[in-house]
C-alpha cells in the first residue's frame, strides 16, 4: 500500500500522462510547511479530478471513491486519504449561500478560499514540481503566524470562516492580521446569514480541536458566540471545567456531549429552545442541556450535608450522564459536587443482590408492591443497611409482613 508522499508522486506523475496539472492545496500545504503531521491531502486538478483518480490506482488497491456528479474523486491508502477536486471558480450569490462553482485554473481556485495560508499550492507535476504557488502572501503569514483574508467580502461571502479563523488562531497559536480582525468586528451580524447545520457543524469541529476550551472561550471574547445566540457564553470557569473534562477517560461522543452542557450552562428553558431551532440541534443534545440545567437547579438539595446515599441516587437518577459530569464540575457548592462525584463512580452501579423472580419466590406478587421492595432494597444497598443478600432476604421478608411496603 503505498504512503502519502509515494501516493502524491503517483498522481504527480499520472496528472503528467493525462495532460493536467496537480497541486497539493489547503491545509496539507500549511501542515507541511509547518512541520506538522496531516493525513488528508486535498489535490486539486486543472483538468478532470475524476479521471486522474482512476489513473492513479494500481491494480490490486481499493478501487477509488467516486463522486461523478461532483467532479471530486477520494483516494483511500491506509490512514492515508487524498481527495482530489476539479479546480473551481466560484461566486456567491447572497451572503452565506452555498457558493455557485464552475471549473476554472488554479489560481481561480486559491483566490476563492479563506486564509492566505490555506491558498498556497504545491505543484505535483511538470516543470515547476515542488515548487509553492503563493500568490497571496500565505507563507510569509504563516512564518509570522497571521491569519490574513483574501479580500474585504470574505466574511461576508462565508460567516463560517469566522469560526474556523477563530480555531486556526488558537490552535496554531496564530493571530488576527489586525485588518481581518477589524474586518470579523464588521461582519459579525453575517453570521445571521449561515444555517443552524452549518454553525452546529462548526462549533463541533472546534469541540474536537486538542484544546477546545481556548478556541470557545475567544469565540465568546470575540463576541461571535453571543451574535450566534445572545445566550452562548463561555468563560474561563466553562474553560476550566472543559480541560478538566479533558482528563477524564472519556470518548470523543462524551467529551461532545459535555461541551455542549457547557456551552448551555446558565440559559433558561426558553432559551434553551431558541437555541434549539437556531442550531437545529439533534433531540439528543437539547436533552442533554436540559438536564444539566435542572442538576444545577438541584444544587441545595444536593448540597445538605446529611443527604443520605439513597437520597442523592433519588435526586440523579435517569440524568444523562454527560449532564451531570458537566454539573458535577461546575456546580460551586462543594457538597453538591461531591454528591455528583459519589453518584457518578459508586450509587449508579448499585443493585440488589434479589431481582423480580426471588422476590416471587418469597411470596411476592407482581405489582406495584414488588417495584416498592425493589426500590427499598436498592435504597438499603445504597446506604449501607443490607451488605449481603442474606440481609436483603430478611429485609424482604419484613417488606412482605408490612403488605411489601
Ligand atoms: N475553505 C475555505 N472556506 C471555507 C471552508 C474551506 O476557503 N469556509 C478552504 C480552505 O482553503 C481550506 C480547504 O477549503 O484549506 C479545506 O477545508 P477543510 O478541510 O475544512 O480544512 P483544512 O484546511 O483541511 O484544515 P483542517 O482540517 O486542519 O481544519
């Protein structure tokens, strides 16, 4: 199977044979000139993008993933993914639309993008093989770590590139030219312009960047989270809790799903549903929010010092869990936290050692008076009262002499 460069070499080479020119362009070409590891190599081709993919696969390898209609093609080798594109031209037809593309050369298709250290391209083929196409600046701005617009509208044409500038700077440690900045201070209000699936889509990507507490809290200083909805907040209290979620062995769904608890942490319900349609956001998330919101609305009871074991499972249970990680950080009441912290590693694993069928055995009928027994035993389990299931038969047993109750 080859590896990336042999990959690139290969459709160099057979961009040659077809009478085309290939680049390497985007964000590979920033990785690269940055030192930095990448695996998806976006190409684009002055010429048919679909033809050179087939050219470019040797028999015996994964056929190439064709999207025809699109005139883009996906080379798989390994964790090796090159796509590769017809270069394009493109206009908007109003603000934050989807852009209206045609076929046209590569310096089209760089003067189209966001960043000038994402329009550079690395020719793979011809006279001019390895050189760098720069015709905007990019690499001068990427030694002194700006992010610089190709021109006055590009905020205007595409909000989104606010959120990814916003995620670039952090992550690379760059910086805002200050006329791109002056310029996103402008343009926030375009940010109205861009669907609640592309902004989701967004602010899901900045959630799984290395450290994503700093790209949210500078989207909230920037004050880009409050144009995408006056009750996003996130500071440094949001950021500490995030990086402490970090820590914690959670997957990639989880560490989501706390983010977004974060992002909601404070709103009220009505908020929380305007929210909701501004992001179209799956029921899954809205009701993860929601319940981190009622956990915080818990926090006095949450917080008595005598609250027995069987108490706090009462309070918690059914919560989701991301919900109540998320509470469990940012809640300030100590005790509350802690009850959190308790629920979370012992009370939600708990059983009784008896089910539904021993209980029959005992003498017990199915209905409300076994759920009852049930729910007892667990609340002695809870607090330490039954340590066996010899005890939890006796206690049964007592259950059974008071009608189950
Ligand atoms: N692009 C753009 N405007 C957008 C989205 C993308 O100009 N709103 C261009 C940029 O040139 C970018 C390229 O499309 O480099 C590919 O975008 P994407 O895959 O989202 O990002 P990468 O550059 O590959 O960077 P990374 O995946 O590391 O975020």
């Amino acid at each position: 199977m080859p590896g990336t460069r042999e990959l690139l070499v290969r459709v160099g080479s057979r961009a040659a044979d077809l009478g085309c020119r290939a680049f390497l362009v985007g964000g590979p070409v920033r990785d690269l000139l940055l030192g930095r590891p990448c695996l998806d190599m976006d190409v684009v081709v002055e010429g048919d993008a679909v033809a050179l993919a087939r050219a470019a696969v040797e028999p015996g390898e994964p056929a190439p993933v064709l999207h025809v209609d699109f005139g883009t093609a996906t080379l798989v080798s390994g964790a090796t993914r090159v796509d590769l594109v017809t270069a394009r031209a493109e206009s908007y037809h109003w603000p934050g639309a989807l852009p209206a593309v045609r076929a046209g050369d590569i310096h089209q298709d760089l003067a189209r993008r966001d960043f000038s250290i994402h329009a550079m391209a690395l020719v793979l083929n011809g006279e001019r093989r390895g050189d760098v196409l720069d015709p905007h600046g990019g690499r001068g701005d990427l030694e002194h770590g700006l992010l610089r617009v190709l021109h006055e509208q590009s905020f205007i044409d595409d909000a989104t590139r606010m959120l990814r500038g916003v995620r670039y700077e952090q992550r690379f440690g760059f910086a805002f030219e200050p006329r791109t900045l002056s310029l996103l201070e402008r343009d926030l209000t375009c940010l109205d312009t861009i669907s609640g699936d592309r902004v989701r889509h967004e602010l899901e990507r900045t959630f799984d960047e290395a450290e994503p507490e700093q790209a949210l809290q500078r989207l909230d200083v920037l004050r880009l989270l409050s144009a995408l909805h006056p009750g996003l907040r996130f500071g440094p209290e949001k950021a500490r809790a995030l990086a402490g979620a970090r820590r914690e062995p959670l997957s990639t769904a989880q560490l989501q799903g706390v983010s977004w608890c974060l992002l909601g942490w404070g709103m009220d319900a009505a908020m929380l549903e305007s929210l909701r349609v501004r992001l179209t956001l799956r029921r899954s998330i809205v009701n993860d929010i929601a319940d981190a919101l009622a956990v915080a609305g818990l926090e006095m009871q949450l917080d008595r010092p005598d609250l027995e074991p069987s108490a706090v499972f009462d309070l918690l249970h059914g919560r989701s869990h991301v919900a109540l990680l998320t509470a469990g950080l940012l809640l300030s009441r100590p005790a509350a936290r802690r009850s959190i912290a308790l629920y979370l590693s012992r009370l939600r694993h708990v059983r009784p050692a008896l089910a539904g069928e021993d209980l029959r055995q005992l003498g017990f009928s199915d209905g409300p008076a076994m759920g009852d027994a049930l729910t007892a035993l667990r609340a002695a389990r809870l607090n330490g009262e039954v340590a066996s299931r010899a005890d939890e038969v006796e206690l049964a047993r007592r259950l059974l002499g008071t009608g189950g109750r």
